[in-house]
C-alpha cells in the first residue's frame, strides 16, 4: 500500500513540473516542442515602435571576432541606448565557390550550427541571455533564399533547389551570387526544413526574432507560415521580424518592418548630387504609399554593412562627422525605427570588409560623437511623437525639416545637411515659442532662423 501511495505522489510532482514547464515556455500544452527550450521568456521586449537596432559584425566587433567578443561590449551598446541586438549571420560559411576572403556570412553552410570562429551554441546562449539581463533583445540575420553550395541539403536533397533547363543548380536570378545556389519555394519538404531551422532558434538559443535577408524575393505565402509559426512558440512574448525589403505584403505576412533602401539612396543623393533636402521627404512619401497603415515603421539607417563596405562611412558619404550626425538625425527621427551600425556611433573612419576578420579599433572613439548620438537616441527613446507620431514635412533646399506629432506633444527637427549657413523661412504654423529637446531652452521661431554648416535643432512644444 505505502509503495502504491509512493507511486501517485510521484506521478503528481511529475505533472506539476510539466504544468510549471508549460507555463514558463508558454508553449502550446498539447503540442510538445519539437527542441529543448533554453532560457525564460523575455519580458523587456520593445514595442515594435520603440526598437533602436545595433547591427553587430561579429568578426569585426573585437579583436577575437567572436560571439564572447559582443558579449564582452554588451554594456557599451546598452550605454548607447539600443535594445535590439541584431547580429549578422552565425552560422558555418560555406567554402565552395567562396566569393572572396573568408566567404559571405550570407553563403549558409548548415542552418542548425555556430560557426565554430565564433564560438559555440552556449556561447550564443550566454550572449542572449546576458543582452535579456540589460534589457535588450537578440534577432538573428537570416538567409533563407540561398544557401553555400556545401551545404548538406545540396547533395541529401537536390530536389529542394531551382535548377536550369540542363537540370543543374542554379544561382539566385538576376544576381551574381556564384558562392550560393538558389533553393525552390514551391518544394513543400524545403520550406518545413526552412521554418524548422528557423524554429530551433527559438527554442534551443531564445533569440527574440529575426533580420530576413534577400525577403522581397522570397514568396508571401512562405513569410505568412513561417512568421505565425515563430510566433507561437511563446505566447506572452512578442518576436521581431525584420524584413530586407521594401514590398508592402512583407507587413501583411506579419513583419514589423521593412528596409528603407529608397530613403537610404536619397540621402545619397543630397550629397553626391547636391540635390535639394526635400528629396529625402519625398522618398520618405513613396515609401509610406497609401498602403501602409499608420502604425507601420520602416528600419532607416545611414551605414549597414554592404554600404560601409562597397560605398563608404557616413563620415565618407555624408559629410564629415558632422554632417553624419546631422544625417543621422533624420534617418532616426523622420518616421522610422533607426538601425545603427557597429563603430558608426564612435565616428569609426574605417571601411569594414565583412569577408574579413577586420577588427574595429574602439580605442580611436570620438566622445562627443558617441555623446551626441547617445542624445539623440535618449531623446527618441523618450519622445512618443517621434516614435508613433504623425509626419509633415516642411524642408527647403538646404534643411530637412518636419513635424512628428502625437496628441499633445509636437517635435520640430530642422537639419542642415549642408556645408554652408543656411536660412530657413519658417512656415507660420511652426513659429513661436519652443523648448530646445535636448537643453530645455526656450527657442523662438520668428519668420527665418540662418542654421549653421551640418547643424540641426530639435526642438518640442
């Protein structure tokens, strides 16, 4: 008798740590997880109105090049006012037709493993778990519509790539992308060994969402699975979902943002083709076409890592440290969700070749720079018009300059994005009396203000 009574008090302690099991992971009870879940749920995650996102390249970020090279700086990015970490792609890279160097981070060899120059899965756990201590989430780059031509998937399962009409694997079209070949979206096994991979994440390294490279080429209905999917792995947990996109269905398919490329290449084109700064609120209008809804943001940024590699820093492009800065300004505050790339905010001179182990010397930090764009991010932070408030733009030739407005707080941003003094004839609505966002001055507007070669001013009712 006293065995049998031994035996249900075991059962019963076996249920209760199923119960508090299924509660902690919030996955569904009915359906077992299909890994071992690593870690508690975050629950700091931001709205996605509020994320400031710092790219991070790991073979850059420090001199070992590792994921224990991020984990060891994690205070210096929390400093800066980030609480979206996303790290380009850990994973093996492929060596068969390596495109130069070490091989793109983006030619995936195996979808399910760390690339063991960066370190190991624990490696990536701990670093999660020390960025959810510091209030700050961890999304993966991933690359889902290609991978290295070593990977495993080629040679166990050809039948999940496109091929030509000589029935040989091709590269993704339209590209030069020799160190990738181009896997078939119609194939049903690939695109649940895709969402599976995906999925292992989440599970086994409690990463809060991803960076989807390449996503406008990838068809919707796969977005729409695989996006519900990873949200159902923790119900009280938001995920953030990235897209490298531009297409509107991308937020249909239950992404949070897409990429401002347009925004990007009009900022281009104020300083390389001295074009007017009204050009930036007009790519800001296209973007945000009569499709989008209201509560939608599109990721903005003046450096990521193809552009600091192949076209320059935003020193290089935009003027100088300043005239970075200033730009800087209207990629964060302009109705966007600000995207930061790693060594931009210490005013890092350096192109950084991703295909290389190129280490950012943190030592040639410029502090004012680190300050102003610790100011400017404090700011956004704290502003709800900024982050969910309405746009109007008011720019002139010289100064971008426009409204974000949120029931009662109304910020005003004027940056001079050129090399010269530059007057301003303020519209009747914005004149008056202002307080300087950053000072708490007061600020009057009468009917001019002259701004200063690459100056900007925000200020808030």
């Amino acid at each position: 008798m006293k065995s049998n009574i031994n035996i249900v008090y075991a059962l019963l302690l076996t249920l209760a740590f199923v119960s508090c099991s299924s509660s902690d992971n919030d996955s569904d009870s009915n359906t077992p997880p299909p890994y071992p879940q690593y870690g508690a749920s975050f629950y700091k995650m931001p709205n996605k109105e509020d994320a400031i996102i710092y790219q991070v390249n790991i073979r850059s970020f420090s001199q070992a090049g590792t994921l224990k090279g991020v984990q060891d700086r994690l205070t210096q990015i929390q400093e800066l006012g980030v609480n979206v970490i996303y790290l380009m792609p850990v994973f093996p890279v492929g060596k068969e037709k390596v495109a130069a160097g070490l091989g793109s981070p983006y030619a995936v060899k195996d979808y399910k493993a760390i690339n063991p120059d960066f370190g190991t899965l624990q490696d990536l756990q701990v670093l999660v778990e020390e960025a959810h201590k510091k209030n700050m989430a961890v999304i993966l780059d991933w690359v889902a519509n290609h991978t290295a031509w070593d990977n495993a998937w080629i040679t166990q399962h050809p039948d999940w790539y496109q091929k030509d009409a000589n029935g040989k694997i091709i590269i993704p079209p339209g590209t030069n992308y020799n160190d990738v070949a181009q896997l078939d979206f119609t194939n049903r096994e690939m695109k649940n060994a895709m969402i599976d991979a995906m999925e292992y994440w989440v599970y086994t390294a409690n990463i809060d969402g991803f960076r989807c490279d390449y996503a406008d080429f990838i068809p919707q209905d796969f977005w729409t699975e695989a996006v519900s999917k990873l949200r159902n792995i923790k119900k009280s947990q938001k995920i953030l979902m990235l897209a490298e996109g531009t297409k509107v269905n991308l937020f249909r398919s239950g992404f949070d943002y897409t990429f401002g490329f347009n925004f990007f290449s009009a900022l281009e084109k104020v300083f390389k083709e001295n074009l007017s700064a009204s050009t930036i609120q007009n790519a800001n209008a296209a973007e945000y076409s009569a499709n989008y809804n209201e509560d939608y943001r599109i990721v903005r940024y003046t450096s990521n890592h193809d552009v600091n590699f192949a076209e320059g820093t935003p020193i290089e492009l935009f003027g100088g440290k300043k005239g970075s800065v200033a730009t800087f300004v209207v990629a964060a505050y302009m109705k966007s969700v600000p995207m930061i790339y790693n060594g931009q905010e210490i005013g890092y001179a350096q192109r950084i070749n991703y295909f290389e182990k190129t280490p950012i010397d943190w030592s040639t930090a410029d502090p004012e720079m680190l300050a102003q764009y610790k100011k400017i991010i404090a700011f956004r932070n704290s502003s709800t018009a900024i982050k969910k408030g309405t746009y109007t733009g008011y720019s002139s030739d010289a100064v971008s300059a426009f409204t974000m407005v949120k029931d009662a707080e109304k910020v005003l941003v004027l940056s001079n994005l050129t090399n010269n003094d530059a007057k301003y004839l303020v519209a009747n609505s914005l004149k008056g009396t202002w307080k300087d966002a950053f000072t708490g001055n007061a600020v009057t507007l009468g009917s001019e203000i002259t701004l200063a070669p690459y100056q900007y001013l925000v200020l808030k009712n």
